[in-house]
C-alpha cells in the first residue's frame, strides 16, 4: 500500500479551501500552513497568465526527512504516510533542511516540527482528508497508488504527470496533472517586490534579487509562504568552536607522533582549547533546539540513521578524550605525575585523539549531506574541507598563547607551519567549492550568491582575503625564528572563518525550495 495525493490544476480554481480546511482541521497557527496555494503569473500587462500549484508534503517513498530526524519523530507508516510525533521532536530542525519541498515548519504553538500528515486520523477512520473533502472541483485525488483499480492509480498511469524536484530521487508520492513548470520549479518564478495581496517575507524577496528571471516567460510568483531560515548564527559559531577545539588537540598530537616539545601549548593549553570548544559546541546545540529540554532524547531515543545522533557520540567521545589529556597535563605540572607516566598516559591519548578530532571537525559534512533540501552542502569536499579549517584554526588558536608559554622554535615552527599549509588548502578549496562547477542549479544559484551576489563582499572581503593573507603571515614563523606574524595570522583566521561559515551556512538556505 502507498498513499499518495493527485492534483489536477487544470481544474483547480486557486480558491483556498483546502489551506482553510487543513488549518481547521489540525489548528495550524497563523502565518503557517501545512497546504497551501502558490501563484504565479507570467507574460506582461495585457497579455498575461496565471497559473495555480497546491503545495505540499510530498510523502517521499525515500523521504529524507525521516533519515535525519533524529529521535524518530517523523516515520513512514505501512501504508506510505509520513507522519510525525511531536512528543518525540527535539525541534532540531534538521527535517525542515532535509525535504526538497519546503513542506516543514517549526509549530509556533508547540514548538516542535509539522507538516501535512495526510490527515492520518481521518484515513484511520476510514475518512478522505479534509482538504479532498472540501475542495469544490474535485482537483485533489488520493488514494492508493499501489492498487491498479483505485481512482488515483488509473489517473496517474493514464494521464502524463509531474512531480516537483524529481533530481532529488526522493520518490514523491504527490503527482501533479497540468501543472505549469514555473509553479513547481521554484527557481523559474522569483518573488518580485511584492504579492497581489501582501509584501513578501524579507528573506524570500531579498534572496530572489540573485535569481535570474525568464527573458522570456517572465514569470515571477505572486502569492506564497513565508519559509525563513532553520539554522541561524548557532550553528555557524558551532562550526567554528568544534573545529578550534578538535584543531588545536590534532596538531598536539602531531607534535607528539614527530616528537616535537610543545611545552605547555601541547600538555595544557591545546587540550584546554578543546574542552572549551567543545562545550560551546554543546551550548550552542541545545540553545538552537527549540525544545531544549528534550536534548537527552539524542540518546534515549535515538534514530541511527541520523547524523545529529552520531555527531552527540562524537562530540562525547572526543570531550573525554580531551578532558583526560588536560587532566593529565594539571597534574604532570602539578608534579603530581612525572614525565614518563605522563607520556604513557598521553601516547594512546594522542592516537585516540585523531579520529575522535577529525570526526569531531568532519561529522557536520555527513549532516549537511542528509540535508537533501541544500544543493550546495552535498560538496564531496565538504568532510575534508572541515578537518582542515579546523587545523586552520585550531593551530591558530594556539599560538595566541605564545607569547606568554614562551615555546621553542621547534614548537613555533611546527604550529607556524600546520598553520601556513591549512591555510592555503583551506582557501584552494573553497574556491574550488565555489567558483567551480555545480551539478544542480540549486547549487549553481547559491554559489552565485557567495561569489558574485548578496554575499560577494563577505565571502571575497572577511572570508577570502584574510584567510590569504594569513597564509602568507604564519608562513614567516616557518623557521620558528619569530611568532609575531604567525600570532596575528592565528586571529585572522578566526575571523576568516566565521565569516565564510557565516555565508555558507545562509546561502544555501537562502534558494528557494517551494
């Protein structure tokens, strides 16, 4: 069995009664919907036309929103509905980055995910959902799709259909009959300036400034929801706490497979730096929850097939791995512990230390990759591009301290040149990520964004340029005769970093799915 929905939009008159009869039905709050009516009109004044899309949870047969979820709150059901248990979600927000469709939204009453659930209730009871019942020219169908002799089935088998975003190989179960490509391609309508009847939420008109319009067409969308931005400041800070905490602990380490001395850059401050980093991380985490006191449902409950449940476990085991080495280094300086059973200690501590960080820096790359909504986050580069930004800047961060550990010039040497060498990559890879080319045009319009748009001045000014010219400082300390420009390199390139994770982050958000 496998449910599924039909919309004919041929006859579909564009008036709202399904919107109306689903917020009825499940006291959607204002301001957002589980179904709703997207126009778009193309051509100029005389000459032109309006067409109508009914939008939706496409109730993926593959849905990628049950993947991330991290607490299985959302699950597929034995008949092919995708429904959701609020008692379960954590507000995460990953599913609204993991659906192509732009179909979940954050409950401003409950504070927990929600989307169209096919009035599961009512097929239960054998009903039709409530907007199949109220619509006026029978335009939405369901049924089952897997029955040959159901309604929906013959329709769908008999008549050529579409369905929106087929590139993402989700397996949607919404078919679309008639409908104009502008109305499901949310890349062929921009929002203008404003709707027939409204002003556009300001991060929708912003973001389509950078999106080209039809030459010919013209189409552009004048009636649609507000879909604002999941993941905000947060998580970019997250992507640079975890990545100076697990950073500064891998170069550490490094030091000790070379048998360079770092003093106490190496026994003290580089594990410091990664407990500090990575219980920001974990503040910063729950803060972004929308139900914070649910954070232990990672664990209790959690869904293995989410990378927000393994990024915890990751996160955990790479805080005991720092923890102990800080301990152990208190107390080799508290005397407490002479220098060979502090070594013991600290050798398998070092080769605990390099997958536990470089998982700790890279887990977020598997994340953004189960965020199938986001084109530009599926970058192959992304795991490896995130181990190097955090040798970038945790090397970085520990010689800031250096002028008052006063370490050898070995030891200069040797974060200097981490520091020089992570630079470099980090900036060849991110203009291989971005000036490149991209396999989808979401992906391409997100590039044009950073490169050339809305965030060229960050990205190329706060993002590109520093990070250039610290490479260029921390390369004077290679002989460790001098800290003073590979210090000042290790702050730019903090600053580096949270400006591009800034425009990362918020370009891929910002290219409209819906």
């Amino acid at each position: 069995m496998r449910y599924g929905f039909a919309i004919d939009q041929r006859t579909c008159i564009g008036c709202h009664a399904c919107t109306v009869a689903c917020k009825t039905e499940h006291e959607v709050p204002v301001g957002q919907f589980r179904t709703w009516v997207k126009y778009v009109e193309s051509g100029d004044f005389p000459a032109t036309t309006r067409d109508f899309g009914v939008l939706r949870c496409n109730h993926c047969t593959d849905a990628p929103c049950v993947r991330i979820c991290p607490t299985k709150a959302l699950f597929t059901r034995d008949d092919g509905i995708v429904d959701f248990d609020r008692e379960r979600c954590i507000g995460c927000k990953g599913c609204m980055q993991a659906c192509p469709y732009d179909a979940i939204y954050i409950d401003g009453d409950t504070g927990t995910a929600a989307k169209c659930n096919f009035c599961a209730h009512r097929v239960d009871e054998g009903l039709e959902p409530a907007c199949v019942v109220v619509c006026p020219t029978h335009s939405i169908w369901v049924g089952d799709l897997d029955d040959p002799d159901s309604g929906i089935a013959k329709l769908v088998n008999e008549n050529p259909v579409q369905v929106r975003a087929p590139e993402q190989n989700t397996g949607p179960n919404v078919f679309y009959l008639g409908a104009d490509r502008a109305v499901l391609d949310p890349l062929a309508a921009p929002t203008g300036e404003s709707y027939i009847w409204a002003r556009p939420d300001e991060h929708r008109r912003e973001a389509s400034r950078d999106l080209p319009v039809d030459p010919v067409g013209r189409a552009r969308t004048t009636l649609n929801t507000a879909h604002p931005r999941p993941w905000g400041w947060r998580v970019t800070t997250y992507l640079w706490t975890k990545a100076f905490g697990a950073g500064a602990l891998l170069v550490a380490a490094l030091a000790r497979f070379l048998g360079v001395d770092l003093g106490p850059l190496g026994s003290l401050v580089a594990p410091a730096l990664g407990v500090i980093g990575v219980a920001a991380t974990g503040v910063l985490l729950v803060w972004d929850l929308k139900q914070p006191k649910r954070f232990l449902y990672l664990l209790l409950k959690p869904n293995p097939t989410s990378w927000l449940v393994w990024g915890a476990v990751v996160l955990g085991a790479f805080a005991a791995i720092a923890t102990a080495w800080l301990c152990t280094g208190v107390l080799a300086a508290a005397g407490v512990l002479d220098a060979p059973t502090a070594d013991a200690v600290l050798d398998p501590l070092a080769w605990a230390t390099v997958p536990a960080a470089a998982l700790t820096a890279g887990y977020t790359g598997f994340l953004f990759g189960q965020a199938e909504g986001r084109d530009l986050w599926q970058s192959p580069l992304l795991f490896w591009h995130l181990i190097v930004q955090a040798v970038m800047v945790g090397a970085g961060a520990l010689l800031l301290p250096s002028a008052f550990a006063d370490p050898s010039g070995d030891a200069v040497a040797l974060v200097a040149r981490s520091l020089a060498i992570s630079t470099l990559l980090h900036v060849v890879m991110l203009l291989l990520e971005h000036l490149g080319r991209h396999p989808t045009r979401n992906s391409q319009a997100a590039a044009h964004m950073i490169t050339r748009g809305r965030y060229a001045r960050l990205f190329w000014g706060g993002g590109v340029a520093p990070a250039a010219v610290a490479a260029v400082a921390a390369a004077t300390g290679w002989q460790g005769t001098s800290a003073a420009l590979p210090v000042l390199a290790g702050v730019l390139v903090q600053g580096a970093l949270l400006a591009y994770e800034s425009v990362f982050v918020r370009a891929a958000q910002d290219v409209p799915l819906s």
